[in-house]
C-alpha cells in the first residue's frame, strides 16, 4: 500500500511537468512543512481572475494574433528497479492562455500569458485557486537560502547547475556528475510558438517546485530550457538519468522520459475541453491556495 501511495504522489508530479524538463524530486528535499508554510499565503489580491467576468478569447475568432496550438507529451519514469509507469498530459495553447490538462478528469492549470497568473483547478472537489507568478517567484527565492545550508553537494549543484554540452546533428546531450539530459529537438516553425511554448515551459517549471514543497529547485530544467529557447529547438523526446549521491557505477535512482508532439491545429475535443475548464473556472468554489493545497494533498 505505502508503495502505491508513493507511485501515485510521484505520478501526480511529474505528470504536471508537461512542458517543463523532468528532473527528481526526492533528492535534495526542502521540508515539506517549511514549504507548505512559505507558500500558503493568500492570493495576491490582483484585479485579473478567472471567473464569469474573465474575458476569454473566442473560439471562432480569427485574428492575426490568434495564436493557437497543442502539445501532447507521454512521460514515463522508474526510480531503482521498481516497474515504470506512465502518464498522458496534453497543453492547450489558445491565444493568451495555455490550458494543461491531466488525464480526463485530472487537475487543470490554467496559465495567463499577459497577467502571469495561474488558476489551478480541481473537477474532483470542484475547487479552483489562483497563483501570481511573482508570488511564485518571492517563494523560489526564500527557499533557496535554506538549501544553500544543507551540507549537500546535490543540492549545491541544483543551485548553481552547469552542464557539458555536445551536440550530434539534432541530438543534445547536457553531462554532469549528477544530472544528464539527452535530448532529440527539431525547429521551431514559428518565432511566436516557440515564445509561447517556452514562457510555459519556465512558468510550469516553477509552479511544480510551488507546488510540491519537497522538490528540489528548478534551476538545471530552467537552464535547460534557455539553451533550448536560445537555439529555438522544440524537444522530441528528452530523456533524463539522475545521480543524487554523484554518478557511480550501478548508482543510478532515477530516470525520465518525456515524448513531445506538437499539433498546429487544435480539435473539437480540445475545444471541449477548454470549454469545460471555462465553465469550471467560472462556476468552481474559490479558495485560498493554502486551503486548495491541504485538500488536494488530502486526496
């Protein structure tokens, strides 16, 4: 049972890392209650909120600034022998807004490009909650002192992470001693996708870390991230081999991989979905992050 349990609140992480670059959560661990508490203020009090009075673009409109894509990722991960598992996530890209989506009934999070604001939503207990991305950002830099005490050398590379990097073609290999990366990228079509996907990507990174207070810092994925962004290169297929005790032989506690494909144009079934996460989004109880967090670790 206690197995399973954890299987679930590993799966529950690393599924909400769509966009963003999976690297462990267990090494290097913060507290969970010290998190939980730096954390778990109230919203940010800002005039932008998702509900009936949001105006979300049309689905129908076709404006030059329309901007409008998917991407559907497969992440599969193990840690030490157990058996891997697997989970579907896709990312609705619909004008100033991405949608991303776990599952059927999973947790939705909705991310506004121009207010920097996301709403989490849970269909389960009909909840929903709001998070500014500076909000976010105060939490990301009041843990990292508490790191910079730990005696771990883990840790001190997550803060300051450096890679080797080579390149073979359209391959990517990031080496160090306690994270590698291979990575198969192509480019991007568009210059405004791959903003879009990338201001996502770097926002998700951080809300995950927000989000499970137990994880490590999301400096090597945000690393990762602008090298990829520097180069405009959409990742394929990333795959990701973590050391927490340094890279030895037969010591390897944990591995990732994550396939992309993005799709150019959006389906009736995404307009579905968007459409109920609206609904959601305008109907749902809202409540403080600190009570959406309890609840959903309740669950």
């Amino acid at each position: 049972m206690a197995r399973s349990v954890a299987w679930k609140r590993w799966g529950k992480r690393i599924a909400r890392l769509t966009l963003a670059f999976v690297v462990a959560t267990a090494a290097c661990a913060i507290c969970a209650s010290v998190g939980a508490d730096e954390s778990s203020g109230e919203n940010s009090g800002g005039v932008f909120h998702f509900d009936s009075s949001t105006r979300w673009p049309e689905w129908d409109s076709t404006s030059e600034t329309a901007l409008r894509f998917r991407v559907d990722s497969v992440v599969k991960f193990s840690r030490n022998e157990d058996e891997e598992r697997s989970f579907r996530t896709s990312s609705v890209f619909f004008d100033d807004f991405a949608f991303d989506f776990i599952g059927d009934n999973g947790e939705i999070i909705v991310y506004s490009f121009s207010e920097k604001k996301f709403a989490l939503i849970d269909p389960i207990r009909r909840l929903r909650s709001e998070v500014d991305a500076e909000e976010i950002d105060r939490f990301l830099e009041n843990v990292k002192p508490l790191l910079e005490k730990r005696n771990d050398a883990f840790c001190a590379f997550m803060l300051e992470p450096t890679f080797e990097v080579s390149r073979k073609e359209d391959e990517l290999l990031f080496q160090s001693k306690w994270i590698d990366y291979r990575a198969t990228t192509r480019a991007f079509d568009e210059p405004k996708i791959a903003d879009a996907y990338f201001d996502f990507a770097n926002a998700l990174c951080k809300l995950n870390v927000f989000m499970n207070p137990g994880s490590v810092t999301p400096l090597a994925r945000l690393a990762i991230n602008r090298r990829f962004e520097e180069e405009a290169r959409f990742p394929e297929k990333l795959v990701v081999d973590v050391y927490p005790k340094g890279k030895m032989f037969f010591n390897r506690s944990f591995q990732a991989s994550n396939e992309y494909k993005l799709a150019r144009r959006l389906s009736e079934k995404d307009r579905n979905r968007v459409m109920r996460a609206i609904h959601f989004a305008a109907q749902f109880q809202e409540v403080d992050f600190r009570t959406y967090y309890q609840k959903s670790n309740e669950r």
